[in-house]
C-alpha cells in the first residue's frame, strides 16, 4: 500500500489562490487513472466460468430413488442440434432403478423428463451408470447406454438405446449381459471410446470389475451399421486378483493422431511393489481394433488407488496432441492428486507434464474429473476436479496455462450442506447452444437425490470448435483428423 506525502503535491505550500486549481488537477488525475484500473480490470479479467448458485435443479419421485447417482451428457438424440442430460436413479422403486433425459433447447433444459425407462425387476439397479454412446450405427444422432449392475444377481446387464429424429425408442436396441458367477458387476462402468477401428462407427467399451474374484475384465463391442456387434470384439484381463481392473475406463481420445481413437483402463487396487498404488494402462487403436496395452502408469504411494478415474482432456497443455487426466483420490495420505500425461507422435508420455495436489481442507481429490474444453474465448483449456471439503463436497474448476499451469478459477459447493455433493459430476455438454461446455453436479445420492446443472457464464464466447462445447469427445479422432507433418 502507498501512502502519498500531500506536500509533494504542493497543496501546503501554493499560494491560497492556486490550491482550488491544484486540487482540481490532482483529482482529475486521480479520477483518470482510477477510470483505467477499472475499465482495465473489467476488460481483461472474464466472469466465473459458471454461476454461484445451479441454473437448473431436478430432485427424485421418492425417498431411496439416489437420483442423480450418475447423471452425464447424453448427445444431440433427435437431430435438434442441442445435448440432453440422461440421469440415473437405481433406488427407485426398491432399487428396480428408472432413468430419466432431458432435452436441451436454447432457453436450457426442460423441467419435465422428456423420456423415461424402468428396470426389468426391482434390485436391478438399473440406471447405476448412463451417458452418450456416441453414435454407434453411423445415423447422425446420437446414442445412450444404461446399465444395471445387478441385474441377475450380480452378472450385470447394459442397455443401448439408438437415438432417432423422434429420439430414444420405447424398447431398448441392443443388450449384454455378463456371464459367469456373479458378483460380476457387468457394466458397471461403461463408457463411450469413439471410432477404436477406423471404421467411421463409434464403439462401446464395457467392464465388469468383479470377475474372476475382482481381477476385473473389459470388453469391447465395435458399432456398424446396424449397430452394436452382438459379442464383444476384444477384451482384457486384469494382471491379478484383486485388481478390480475397469473400475477405471474412459475414451483418451487420438492421443498420438494416428486417426483412431484410444481407450485407457485403469485397475485402482493394482499392487506392484506398493499395496493397492493403482494402475493405469493405454490401448491404442488401430485398423483391427485394440491389441496389447502401448502405456503403463503406477501410482507412486500406498492405497493411492491411481485410476479410480481416468478421463481423455483434448489438449490441455497445447502440445497439438491430445492428453489424459487420470485421478489418484487417495495419495497423499487420502488428499489425493490429480495427474496429467501428455499425448504425442509416440503415445503418451511416460511422466506427467502436471500433478495437481489436492488444497487445503480437500480429501478424495480426484474422485471425480472431467475436461471442459475452452470456457470463453480468452480462456485456455479446462477441467473440473471434485473433492470432500470442510463444509462439504466441493468441485473445482481449473484451466491449464502453458505458462502457468494449473490455475484455480472457481470452487463451486452445493446449495445447502451435504458432503455427498459432487459425489458424482460430469461434462454435460453445450446445453443451449451457446458454444460453451456445461456442468452437472450430483448431490444427495444416497436419498431422494438431486442434480444441479450449471450452465457455461460465457454466451459470447464466439466458439464455433464442437469439441469445446460437447467437451467429451475431445480429441475424437473422426472430427479432428490425421495430424498433418
């Protein structure tokens, strides 16, 4: 802080006759200068990327439903140009589960589900997971999975509905279920991979964490026209019992840009040397699908439980290559950590370029984690990060400055006290239009449930690259390309 010596101005000194003048000068040039800190500050700093308090809220029928227990973007379904929000509430009705989707528009999400489906039983669970499927039959319109990992007592079955210019059917398109002694929790992480065989349809990756006493299993189902193959194309084994490999599983998108996409898995309960450090694993892909893992990540401590999860983040670091974030939630002696690898002509690199500690106060960071895309034009890359805080579950939204690294621009908590809020938060995609990534955040997931949407705080952001607004498939290689030398 300065503190002005006012002889300096003359004030004290000058004739009586000048002092009303030199006042006069003194205040203009303060007025002056003040008018530019301000105009300044307002010009070049942007506005949260999201609003304090949800934009759109919608809570459970009744008090187990655990509405919200996975809610997530679910794609352009009927060809209006605008993403819809699928949500998941497997305690409905004594946990036979419902899921529910919202469509998008340019005023936001409507407040009546605009579709909905119910398990086949009550204990099914049906809804446990939900999200985009991609476009698995080459349509133009997007496609939605929904699992019920405890269907038939455990084997766990998925379900994928084809999207239409009337949206989802009244009946389910395709399904799978597991096979063998159950717990198998069959689907119950499930996720979209983009184009894994270059064969212009999207694919569908599908773990069953609980096989052969938790060593965990993957398979792979590649999409056509006619959609879904009906058995899996490829699939992998974790290295031991225990492993629980598919607890992690997300689409890393074309991180060496070859023209096909990627898939990471993870296996949290992986010990090599360390109990329990987790492990990440990459496959690439290729013009047969994906062969043997390219890449290997171990976590560096005990029960850091590395790829509890693991997300592709387009280019974060600007490297011209897409990267990958992979959480560790309890590292550090349960604070948790969030990492980051960059892509490249090779793969992934073997070090991260970022290693995100947890902030104060915060434990289990990294749980949960997601890219952003750009969130205005002047800003770079983002993601979010959730956390247990002090007062409660805590999400945390960051960009990525090549300068910089990470830096924190908000911190967004629920509404009212609940440790469970972001228990559960994902990417919703471009909800009204507006070329800009939204957010869902779960709250309240083991009761009635509740999911909070907040929509992107930069509607003259002028982004035109769909990749930032849909902000799941960054990095897909069907938009992006084979990298040019």
């Amino acid at each position: 802080m300065l503190i002005a010596n006012y002889s300096d101005f003359g004030f004290f000194n000058a004739p009586v006759s000048e002092i009303k003048w030199s006042k006069l000068v003194f205040c203009t040039i303060c007025i002056y200068f003040c008018a530019i800190a301000i105009l300044g500050g307002c010009s070049s700093k942007s506005p949260l990327p999201f609003p304090e308090k949800p934009s759109w809220v919608a809570l459970g029928e009744d008090a187990e439903s655990r509405f919200g227990y996975r809610a997530c973007f679910a794609g352009d379904l009927n060809g209006s140009g605008y993403c819809a929000l699928i949500v998941g509430a497997p305690g409905y009705d004594r946990d036979r589960g419902k899921v529910y989707v919202y469509l998008g528009g340019p005023h936001g999400l409507s407040q009546k589900p605009d579709w909905t489906f119910e398990g086949e039983a009550p204990g099914d669970a049906f809804g446990d997971r939900v999200g985009s499927a991609g476009d698995l039959n080459g349509d133009g319109y997007g496609d939605v999975y929904v699992t019920a990992s405890s269907w038939g007592k455990g084997q766990g079955k998925v379900y994928v509905f084809y999207g239409g210019p009337k949206g989802l059917p009244s009946r389910a398109s395709w399904t799978a279920h597991g096979v063998g002694k159950p717990p198998l929790s069959f689907g119950d992480c499930t996720v979209p991979t983009g184009d894994l065989n270059g064969d212009g349809y999207d694919d569908l990756a599908v773990g069953a964490y609980g096989f052969d006493g938790t060593r965990g299993e993957v398979f792979v189902f590649y999409g056509s026209k006619k959609g879904l193959d009906r058995t899996a194309g490829w699939r992998v084994q974790g290295e031991a019992r225990g492993d629980q490999l598919g607890y992690g599983l997300g689409p890393a998108g074309d991180v060496n840009r070859d023209g096909y996409d990627d898939l990471i898995i993870a296996a949290k309960y992986h010990s090599e040397g360390v109990p329990q450090q987790g492990k990440a694993y990459l496959y690439e892909g290729g013009p047969k699908g994906l062969a043997t893992a390219s890449w290997t990540a171990l976590g560096d401590s005990k029960a850091a439980n590395l790829g509890t999860r693991v997300y592709g983040c387009g280019d974060l670091q600007g490297g011209g290559y897409p990267d990958v974030l992979i959480g560790a939630p309890y590292a550090q002696g349960g604070k948790g950590e969030v990492l980051a690898y960059a892509g490249g002509p090779e793969g992934l690199a073997k070090s991260p370029f970022m290693r995100l500690a947890a902030l104060d106060g915060r434990t289990g960071f990294g749980f949960c984690l997601g890219p952003l895309g750009r969130m205005g034009q002047d800003r770079e890359p983002g993601f979010f990060v959730s956390s247990r805080g002090d007062a409660g579950g805590v999400v945390d939204i960051y960009e990525y400055s090549p300068g910089q690294g990470p830096v924190l621009l908000q911190s967004i908590r629920g509404s009212h006290k609940d440790d469970r809020f972001g228990m559960w938060c994902a990417p919703v995609g471009d909800i009204r239009g507006m070329g800009t990534a939204d957010l869902c955040v779960s709250d309240d997931t083991d009761g009635p449930g509740r999911v909070e949407v907040y929509y992107g705080n930069a509607p003259d952001s002028g982004l035109k690259n769909p990749d930032a607004a849909l902000a799941y498939f960054l990095g897909n290689a069907k938009k992006q390309g084979p990298r040019t030398p």
